[in-house]
C-alpha cells in the first residue's frame, strides 16, 4: 500500500461527506436542507468584513509570525480576561487556521504513540480521527439522556489509567448542545488534578447560549487545573465566521510554543487579512451575535417541539449550540436494515 500508515487509519469527515451530498442534491434541483456542516447560515456581519477590506488597502497582505499578529492576540487576552477571568499573556496563545486546526496542534503535541485519550460520546467525528492519527487511543465514555449525555465524575476515574495523557471536553457540546455547571467541572477537574491529566477544553459554542444559562471555563476553576487545560475558541461560529478560519489555543507557554514550534512547518501563519477581521470581530459591536443567539434559540424551541412530536423520535432540549441530538432509538429496533447501515 502506497498511502501511509497513520493516514490509513483515519476515515473521512462523515459531516463533510453528508455536506457534500447535500449540496449535490440541491444542485440536481432538489429541495433540500443540509444538517450536516456546523455552519450559521448568517452572513458575517459587515464592520468584520469591512475591517478585512481596510487590511487589504492598508497592505497586510504579507505574512504574519506564525503565532498570530500581536493586535489580535491581546485582544484574545482580553477576551478571555473578560469573559472567562482568565489571565493568558500572548506567549501563552496561538491563533490558528481554526479552532479544528488548534485541537489538531493540541492533540499532536501532547499525545506520544500509546497514550490514552478519554472522549465522551457522542462526540465531534474529527476528534476521533485526530487521536488515532497522533497514534494515541480512545478511550470512549458513552453517555445518554440520563445525565443530558454529560460524563459524571465516577464514569470518568473508571477509565483513568497510567497511561492517560488527555480528556476531551466540549462544551456546549457538538451534538448534543448541552453545558456543564460549575459543579459539574469543579468535580472533573479535581479528578484531573489528581491524576495529572491535561484537559483539551473545547469551547468553541461559548456565547451560543440560551435561557440564561452561563458558560464556565473549566481552566477558571483554580490555577493548578488552568495549568492542565488547553482552552480552543474561534470565530467561526458565533460571529458567522467559518470561512475565514480563524481559531486559537490558550494554555501553558511551553505547550504553546511546541504548537507553535509544529504550525511553523505546517500552515505557517493564518490568513493576515482574516486575523485583522477577528480583531474587530472580538473588540467590535456584538449586536449582530445576539440576533443571532434570539434567531437560533427561536429555531431550536422550533425544532424541539416538532421532533418530540414525531412517534418514535425525541430530543432533549439543547442548552447552548445550534444541534439537537435525536434519540431514533426505537426506529433502529424496527428496522435492522436501518440499524446495520
């Protein structure tokens, strides 16, 4: 065989896939609507794409320092000081080619062949892929509807074992759209203290939220587990951004530095002309993300309400992100055809 090893191993994204067959069908002239890609279907608001164009005039077309330009990563520290009251210098962040190209980074320079990976399901179907490639094991915690498909404390010491390097925490979760409370983290993160696990702490969904409810950065929770916790964000989602990639990685400066170290000889810099447009994405007007947030939570109590009445098929009602995990469950028991496939 040709193709590499490590390469083999890994399958193709199953929501790209999905995109794809979406797109095909609706190009054929059918009326169809694609749930797969995590994608708003907002167009980015327009004093971002402004802010890009007057990058474009003033020359910033060149490249950057791999790490990111310094303007938008002070303004990622600010960010995260004060939405997260968390305390980052720039040498402890690295602005990547999305918030999947940051885990990627993560995932590569933690993980040594061998090393175990805990990763509650359901999951994102690239993080998956991503520890397989980086030679490391999965080690899958299932959950269900009983504990809004949220990992309890006693699931996750069950699995630890010495050879456990990460736990991949997603929150609000892609699928499930569910967030875990102050006390839910604060008993995670005294188990991953404990064992000296780092903490890959995706929280790309952050200001997807409804009802109130309040996201809590893991790495906030005490200054030895913020020492274990990578922090992922973006712009992609909440500012209609995915196009432009534009993610970051917040943690330890020498972690930092190695995922720096590792872009060098990969992508090298994100776009400079889209760095500029998160710079006004993060410090600019926000009134467009919460039209969003009011239309997204008008679509989910939309969609709630329809799957749940539907025979067969339920859904928990989602916390935050733009998902909802159907349970079809009772389908696949009628029909194994259905459940084989």
């Amino acid at each position: 065989m040709i193709i590499a090893k490590r390469v083999r191993q890994i399958s193709a994204s199953p929501t790209l896939a999905i995109t794809a067959k979406a797109n095909q069908m609706k190009a054929e002239g059918m009326d169809i609507i694609g749930f797969g890609a995590g994608e708003p279907d907002f167009d980015t608001p327009f004093h971002i794409k402004k802010a890009a164009q007057e990058a474009m005039e003033r020359g910033f077309t060149k490249y950057t320092p791999t790490s990111g330009i310094k303007e938008l990563k002070e303004a990622i520290c600010a960010k995260l000081k004060t939405d997260n009251n968390l305390a980052y210098s720039s040498l402890e962040i690295l602005v990547s080619c999305g918030a999947k190209h940051s885990i990627f980074n993560t995932i590569l320079c933690l993980c040594n062949e061998g090393d175990e990976v805990i990763l509650p399901a359901p999951y994102w179907v690239s993080y998956i892929e991503m520890i397989k490639f980086a030679g490391a094991h999965p080690m899958i915690i299932n959950t269900d509807e009983t504990t809004s498909y949220k990992i309890t404390p006693h699931q996750l010491q069950q699995v630890i074992t010495p050879r456990t390097k990460l736990l991949i925490l997603n929150y609000p979760s892609n699928p499930t759209g569910m967030i875990y409370s102050e006390k839910e983290l604060a008993e995670i993160g005294e188990i991953l203290v404990k064992n000296k696990i780092f903490c890959l702490s995706d929280e790309i969904y952050e200001k997807l939220i409804y009802n109130g409810e309040k996201h809590l950065s893991i790495a906030s929770l005490g200054r030895e587990l913020k020492s274990l916790t990578l922090l992922i964000n973006g712009v992609s989602k909440c500012y209609a951004m995915t196009g432009w990639r534009i993610g970051y990685a917040a943690g330890p400066q020498d972690i930092i530095q190695a995922m720096s170290n590792l872009q060098d000889h990969s992508t090298s810099n994100p776009s400079s002309i889209a760095q500029w447009a998160a710079v006004e994405a993060l410090k600019g007007k926000q009134e467009d993300l919460f039209t969003m947030v009011g239309e997204f939570k008008k679509r989910r109590d939309y969609m709630v309400e329809k799957i749940n009445s539907i025979p067969n098929l339920k859904t928990l009602k989602p916390q935050g992100a733009f998902y909802c995990w159907v349970d079809i469950s009772v389908l696949l028991e009628k029909n194994s055809d259905i459940a084989n496939s």
